[in-house]
C-alpha cells in the first residue's frame, strides 16, 4: 500500500465526551465557543462514528464510555465487554458452573473449612459500566447456596445510573437475594469512596476503615439512612460509608471478593485494605484472610496478590503492535487521571511497550483543586506533542483530552463548557503546528457526554455518558479524499491506510476513506431513490 499522508507527523487527538447533539440546550460542547473545532469541521472533511451498543462491544442501545471506546480504538473492532462474557458463561452453563470454577472453588472451599465469611464489595446499579447489580445478586445468592456466609458491601452509583436512583436498585438487590439464608446487608458506600479509579485517597481512606474495622456510622434501618441523605441533596456517589448493626468488620480467615467488570476498579480500594490489614500498628497480629478475589483480572494482581476468576482476554494485532510491527515510531500522550485508558484498553494491557512506541503520562491536579482547573493537564499534553512535531522522529503521535467527559460527569454545565473550551484553546496549537509542517490531524470523540448536561425531565444535571455519536474530522490530508460514515472500529484502519499499512486481518473495522467521486456517486443514488 501506498501512504497517503507522507509527511510526517500524522497527529490523532482524542476527545472523550464529545458527543454530536442538534439541540444547543444543555449542550456543552454546542454552548462554548470552539473556533478552531468549527473551523476544522467546515474546511476539512468530516462525518460521525457510531460510538455506542454493538459498535463499541456493548449490548445494542447501551452508551458508550471510556473502557469501550478505547477497547475499540485500539483493536480496530467490536471486543465484546466482560459483562457480556460473564453472562453467557452462566446463560449457557448455569451458574453452579460458575462455583465449579477452580478460582471459586477454592475460595469457597478455603473459607467454609475455616468457618470465615466472603465480603461481597460491588456496585448495587444496573448501568452495565461499573454497576452490574443482577451479577452481585447471582454471587451472593450461589455462595450462600455453598453454605458461606456472605456478607455484602453495597456500593452505590449516582453517575452511570440517576443520582439518587440506588435507593430503588438496593431494595430491589434485597428483594433478590432474600431467599439466601446466609447473606446479610453489611455497608453501604456511594462509589466516590475508593470504587471509582482513580480516587480521592482522603475518601478511599474512610471506605478502607469501615471495611477492616466497621469504623463508620452504624445505621439500624439502612434504606431509612438513604432516604434521609436523599431528603438533604445528597447524591448517591457521595454517600458516606455506613454500616448495619451487625457488622464487626474483617476477620482472620474471611476472604474479599470484588466484583469487577474492568481492571483498574476500585483499585486503590483494594490495596488500602490489604495494606490496613496487614499494618502492625493496626493489629496486634497481621489479619491473616482466606484470599482476596475478583471477579476479572485487576491491575498489578501480582503485587497485590488478587486471584481473578476469570482472566481478560489478550486481543491480538492492535493498533499499537501493527505500528511497531511495520517499523513505525509512536508517541501517545494522556495524563494520570485517564492513564489506564491507553495502557489497559487501547494497548489490550499489554505493560511491556513495543519497539518504537513511547507513552508519556502527564500529572493531573490534585483532586481539590481539579474543579478549578478545567484544562486538567491538557497543558503539557500539548507541550510535549509539540516538541514531538517538531522533532519530526514520530509516525504517529496520540493525545487524548478527557476533560469534556470529567467535567461533563459532574453535571456542571458551566464547568464542562470552560472544559470545552480549554481543549479548543490547546487544538489551535496542535492546528497551528500541523498546518506549518504539512502533516495530517484525525480529531475523534470516544464517546458521548457533554452534549448532554440535564435529565429529560429537566430537574437535574445529567452525569451519565449517552449513545450520541462522535466527530471525526480528517485536516490536512489529501483533498483528494472524503469520509465515509462509520463506527470507533474504523479509526485503526483509517491510519494505517494514511500510513501506507495494510490492516490485519483481524480488524474488521475499515477505512473510512473514500475518493471524492466515489462518494458524490453515492450522494446522487441516494438523492435519486428518495
């Protein structure tokens, strides 16, 4: 094949949360003034991806969010998510096949010899994303079934599902683990406490004490306490940790399970409270458990010693190796905030980096001062990218912006717009230096959010990331050349066909590249039928 851009850099910047939406009301991105956004899509060729449901792994109508889109972009196809993996293996084998499962079997088998209990820590929300309630429902309910004791850590959403929907979803998980005679309702936590990653250690810290220790607010009636955080403005993701009259903490000989659909959850959770555990100025003797579990693989197992039940899938011939594969320098740029979007999902969490590629990770503020700082580290992203063009020694250079997306899960309008506009600020840069040097720019959303900032029924931000589609514009390359609609599948081969790189196989995503009078052809054939 033939490179279509030769001369260097091609550039691909990333924008998460920017979601196409007609109606300018509540619309972030349509709301803030974006000239060089706007000029690109009216000079240079452009069309929107699908970036939700079936085109990103995800069942049909579900949105779209970080961990897919990156899957996506990164692989060149649809990777089914581990939810849905999860759900066949039980459709289809039933879930005692899941206590037959040598990871489980050995936990059950560890902790009932030793008459300990399994601390079930997972998000109590139907979202699909983190909160995968019927799951926590048919674990709880096969432990106990194997005669454990289960003691169940509630975690509330509040983003990913309505603000103050959990009250709703926790009755409703009762209803359904009410015949297990051997689990018991032990805490509840909004997921702001360590579930959420990266997280605020301060919050995370109180999670980890009320888990070890039961060292939290106890509450008779833990429905009743909801409600009444509800009736004072609280939101489900900040709900304090509090416990039931029962709980007494973890105890030599428990084991914890997490239950997971993505690597990095409740990460810094986990490890907090294997080190609290295991401090001696805490315990007179290290807490010595049965094992901490999760249901996928988490980030760093090893270190921190993590047994996962089932083991992500390993996604051959990703964008990143096919680059170094042909010989290609690339540079990706993120900051700490977002990193494990480019090493656990565009990377297929390969940690080891190929030949040729480099990844550079950027400081986000700290979290108190992240609200006054709409640009995040968008700052030295650029900064880098720039030194990096004019160095002139890379194929391919990758910054992501995931400003819209964070600004746009608070449910501030006016702070998601100021986020929107710092991005538009640094694109200019990017512009400015791609424009001089004669290289090419691809500029793609991931995934939808900002576009929409209130609920439908108009009485509350909206937090949740949505199916709207993405932007894709193509500056600078050959004129020669028009968009073809598509999905995020199609971002992989689309480079590679501006780099002269024969796609594998296994993407099945294709170049959205099309000749000019191709495409007027197809606008003509469609005007004559209609």
């Amino acid at each position: 094949m033939t490179a279509i851009t030769t001369d260097r850099p091609l550039v691909l910047a990333i924008l998460d949360g920017w979601g196409l939406r007609d109606e300018r009301e509540a619309n972030a991105i349509a709301l803030a003034r974006t000239p060089i956004f706007d000029r690109l899509a009216a000079s240079y060729p452009h069309c929107h991806l699908d970036a939700a449901g079936e085109a990103v792994g995800l069942p049909a109508g579900r949105p779209g969010y970080a961990q897919a889109a990156f899957t996506t972009l990164g692989a060149g196809r649809a990777v089914p998510e581990m939810g849905q993996i999860i759900s066949r293996f039980i459709q289809e084998d039933g879930a005692d096949a899941l206590a037959r499962h040598p990871v489980m079997a050995e936990m059950i088998a560890r902790v009932r010899s030793l008459g300990g209990a399994v601390h079930l820590v997972g998000m109590v929300s139907p979202s699909g994303i983190l909160g995968h309630k019927h799951l926590m429902a048919v674990m709880a309910a096969l432990l106990s079934h194997e005669g454990v004791d289960v003691q169940v850590h509630a975690v509330l959403d509040g983003i990913d599902a309505g603000a103050q929907s959990g009250l709703d979803h926790l009755r409703e998980f009762i209803d359904d683990i009410s015949a297990a005679e051997n689990t018991m309702l032990a805490s509840i936590m909004g997921r702001a406490y360590g579930f959420d990653e990266p997280s605020d250690p301060e919050l995370a810290a109180k999670a980890v004490a009320m888990l070890a220790d039961a060292d939290a607010l106890n509450a008779d009636y833990p429905t009743a306490h909801l409600a009444a955080c509800y009736a004072k403005g609280q939101r489900d993701d900040r709900i304090p940790p509090i416990i039931t009259q029962a709980y007494r903490g973890i105890r030599s000989d428990d084991a914890v399970l997490l239950l997971n659909l993505h690597a990095e959850t409740a990460h810094g959770l986990m490890s907090g409270l294997q080190a609290r555990l295991a401090d001696p100025h805490l315990n007179r003797t290290p807490r010595k458990l049965s094992g901490f579990y999760s249901l996928v693989s988490t980030i760093d197992a090893e270190n921190t010693d993590i047994r996962a039940i089932f083991e992500t899938p390993q996604i051959a011939d990703t964008l990143s190796q096919t680059l170094s594969q042909a010989g290609m320098e690339q540079l990706a740029l993120t900051e700490s905030i977002c990193a494990n979007q480019i090493w656990l999902n565009a990377r297929a969490g390969k940690n080891e980096l190929w030949p040729g590629e480099t990844v550079l990770v950027a400081d986000t503020p700290p979290f108190a001062k992240i609200d006054k700082r709409p640009e995040l580290a968008a700052a030295s992203i650029t900064h880098e990218a720039l030194v990096a063009m004019k160095a002139g020694t890379h194929h391919l250079i990758t910054l992501h912006f995931p400003n819209a997306a964070l600004f746009g899960k608070t449910g501030n309008l006016r702070a998601t717009i100021d986020a929107v506009e710092a991005i538009d600020k640094h694109l200019g840069k990017i512009v400015a230096q791609v424009e001089k040097r004669k290289g090419t720019l691809v500029v793609v959303g991931s995934y939808g959010k900002a576009e929409t900032m209130e609920t439908a029924d108009g009485k509350g931000g909206h937090r949740a990331t949505t199916t709207a589609k993405v932007p894709f514009i193509l500056a600078g390359a050959e004129t020669g050349f028009a968009l073809a609609h598509g999905t995020l599948a199609d971002v992989a081969p689309t480079l590679l066909a501006l780099l002269g790189i024969r796609k594998p196989a296994a993407m099945s995503g294709q170049s959205l590249l099309q000749p000019k009078a191709a495409q007027a052809a197809a606008t003509q054939a469609a005007d004559a039928h209609v």
